[in-house]
C-alpha cells in the first residue's frame, strides 16, 4: 500500500509502520489528518480518525466504535512508540467513561445513551436488538427524563438546562427538568410539541452558544403553545446550574432566582 501524508509535518515518516497495517488509509485535505477502516471491529465503511497530536504523536479514534486508543494500539500490533515521532515515548492520556444517561420513551424503555468521558467529551449510542450501536440512525429522538415529564402535574414549572448532567443535579432536588440529545443546536419542533401547554424555564449556559440555543429554544415553544416561558440567568460566575449547587446554591436559592424572573412570553 502507498500512503502519501503531507511533507510539511517533521517526523510524520516514522508513522509509516502504522498506517501500512491499516486498510483504506486516504488522506483528507486537512493538513495531516486521514480516515483508514478500524482494526478493532468490522468496518467496511472506513471510520477511524488519524491526526497528528501536539506532540508529534498519532492520534487515532473511531467513531464507529467505542475501542479506546490503547485497544486500537494492541489491534495494530505495533508497539506504542512507534506511534510517535523520533520513538518519543509519551503516554496519551486516556479516556474514561464518567457517566451514562439513558433516554427512554414513554413507557420507560432505553431508546439511546448519552455516554460522558474524561477527559470530557460525548458519544450517542442506540439500543438495537438488545446491544449498542455506536451511533443514533433512525433513531426516534425524545427529552430527557421523558416518563418523568410525562407524569408530572402540567400546573409544575419545567426547567430546561442545556445538558444531562444539570438535569440530575436538579431532578434529584426535587425539580421536573429535561433537555435534549447533543446540546445546543439540537432542539427539534417535536420537542416543543411534547411541551404544549406547559410553564417551562429555560437556563442556560452563560457562553454564546449557550444563549443562542436559548434564544431558539424559546421561540420554538412559543410556536408550540407552551403555556409561559421564562428565561433565567443564573447570578455571580455561574456557568450553569450545575456549578449554582457547586458554589452552594440551595433548591430555595434557585425557586427564587426563578420566579423572580418576569415571564418572558405567556402564550
């Protein structure tokens, strides 16, 4: 196999033992940065990410998988400081799973996973034919919490942060709260169906991307017919509700921050 990596990157020969035990290698017009089929699992569709880190290493992840960098290492077959610039021997640091948030429908049943990793970082996995499949096609997207939701009294305030991990740390103080797979951007109308006709608070991250997705969230319930919208920023440095219980925020802190923000639409 010929693999022809850009001339510009000192040291990127050395890497030619590795890329010559992969299949499919073809190099992106990104500077350095290639896709070749994953060693770990059956990949006729070539998914595995190849780029020079900043250390002059080779980096490798898959998204068709969840193999970790060391299991794609040991299906290589090489020792690891071939994966390095001039045998330099550095470690990469490795991912850890940290967290799993399981998206169910109606009746409680696992439709996908939000898996969280440190360092941070987010996969999606589905549930098919009762085993995991690293990616979300077809899959039929729902809130978070949704049985929850679905149980509790419409007349309760719904609150909206931008990801899972604020919603446990308010579900589990007693709050009904949701929010969507993928973050910010990723509000779909059928959200905002679900909604209808309920008092909803948004919360959110206090970054451009953060109050974006507010902005679009809001107008998507207000077409909707949610039956009052509020839009609260949280006071002081907080990013986000997770870091108001961090700093020692109390439920009764937070009922008042909420309601003491005016509504911003009623429809």
């Amino acid at each position: 196999m010929s693999v022809q990596p850009a001339a510009t990157h000192s040291g990127i020969a050395s890497y030619a033992a590795v890329l010559s035990r992969l299949s499919g290698v073809r190099w992106l017009r990104r500077e350095n940065t290639a896709i070749a089929r994953c060693p770990v699992h059956n990949d006729s569709n070539p998914s595995l990410g190849l780029w020079i880190g900043r250390r002059r290493q080779l980096m490798a992840r898959c998204w068709g998988c969840s193999a970790q960098f060391a299991a794609i290492v040991r299906a290589v077959g090489l020792p690891q400081s071939v994966w390095y610039a001039d045998g330099d021997r550095r470690r990469v640091v490795q991912r850890r799973i940290v967290a799993h948030y399981a998206y169910l429908d109606e009746h409680g049943e696992i439709m996908y996973e939000v898996v969280r990793y440190c360092p941070k970082d987010f996969r999606q996995r589905r549930m098919e034919n009762g085993n995991w499949v690293w990616n979300m096609d077809g899959v039929r997207r729902v809130l978070y919490h949704l049985p929850d939701l679905l149980k509790a009294d419409q007349r309760r305030m719904v609150l909206i942060p931008e990801g899972e991990a604020d919603c446990e740390a308010l579900a589990t103080r007693g709050f009904v709260a949701t929010c969507n797979v993928g973050g910010a951007g990723k509000w779909l109308p059928s959200y905002s169906q679900c909604l209808a006709g309920r008092h909803v608070c948004l919360l959110p991250d206090k970054d451009d991307a953060g109050f974006a997705h507010t902005a679009m969230v809001a107008g998507s319930l207000m077409t909707f017919g949610a039956a009052t919208i509020r839009v609260v920023v949280l006071p002081g440095v907080c990013k986000d509700v997770s870091d108001f219980f961090r700093a020692g925020g109390t439920v009764d802190e937070l009922k008042r921050v909420v309601y003491g923000f005016g509504i911003w639409r009623k429809t």
